[in-house]
C-alpha cells in the first residue's frame, strides 16, 4: 500500500449529471455501461463539446468542486483543454498520465470501434498529447506496468510531501 490519501475525479460524471439534469434521465443509467447510455452517448458528447467550446474549463471546475482528498486523480481526460486547465490551476502538481492497451488486448476485454464515437475528439482528441508518464496496460508480463505505477506513485508522494 502506497498510504495516498486520494481519490478519482471524472469530468465525464459531470458531463452525464448536466444531461440528465436537462432532459430529466435517470443519472444512475447513465454512469452504467448499458444500452440506455448508448441511446444518449453521441448527444451527451455534443453537449460536452458545446460547453468546452464556449467555456472549455467547465466540466474541469465542476468535477474539481467534488475532490475532497489531497490526492485527486481525474481518470477521463478527454481533450487537451482538460489539461490544459489542469495544468494551469495546479502547475507544480499535476502529472499528465496515460494509460493505455492494445486493440487486441482492448477487443479482449469487449472494446469495439464504433464509428462517430471512436473517431471524435472525445475519445482520440489526446492521441500525441506529450504524456508525462505512459502506462501500458496489456495485463502481460514484461509491460512494464508495474514499474511505471511505481513511478507515478513515488512522485505523487514526493509532491504530496512537499
């Protein structure tokens, strides 16, 4: 155990709260993976794309509002505005983290590619983003995962320190 005291963010949590606020949905279903998300997923990217454009920290204030802990780890950064904001408002102690897998590994775990969802900038928007630290995920030996979450947890605690 690292002893972190920390906790996820997720700007897209606010995304999925602001749209069922406004067309009166049922929050929890949206947070879900299920079909219910999937009628309403290209809208809510629209609506969050909408609201960045006219005010691309909106989504990044709201979900900072709800951190609590000294630790905060925003697991949905979707475009470089995201961090961009981020990185702004806490320059000295953000470190910018990708995590990511292969398509074969992603298709294993029942990722497929779906056109007008995969292919917006809310979901490769970050694709050459100069990352910090790159996780690969691949849950294989010899990625290198563990070694990098060790990394990205010995600077946490030396910046949680300082």
């Amino acid at each position: 155990s690292s002893g972190i005291n920390a906790e996820y963010g997720h700007l897209s949590l606010e995304i999925k709260r602001e749209y069922a606020q406004i067309h009166d949905l049922d929050f929890q279903l949206l947070l879900s993976d299920s079909p219910y998300k999937d009628i309403y997923r290209v809208a809510m990217i629209e609506l969050g794309e909408s609201r960045r454009n006219a005010d691309p920290g909106h989504y990044c204030r709201l979900a900072a509002a709800q951190a609590s802990k000294p630790c905060w780890i925003v697991v949905d950064n979707r475009r470089e505005t995201d961090l961009v904001y981020f990185k702004s408002q806490y320059p000295d102690k953000c470190l910018v983290v990708r995590v990511c897998a292969s398509e074969e590994v992603r298709a294993k775990r029942g990722w497929r590619w779906k056109e007008g969802v995969d292919d917006v900038i809310s979901e490769c928007g970050l694709d050459h983003y100069p990352w910090d630290v790159v996780v690969t995920n691949n849950a294989e030996e010899g990625d290198g995962f563990q070694d990098k979450l060790k990394e990205v947890v010995g600077w946490v605690t030396d910046k949680l320190k300082g």
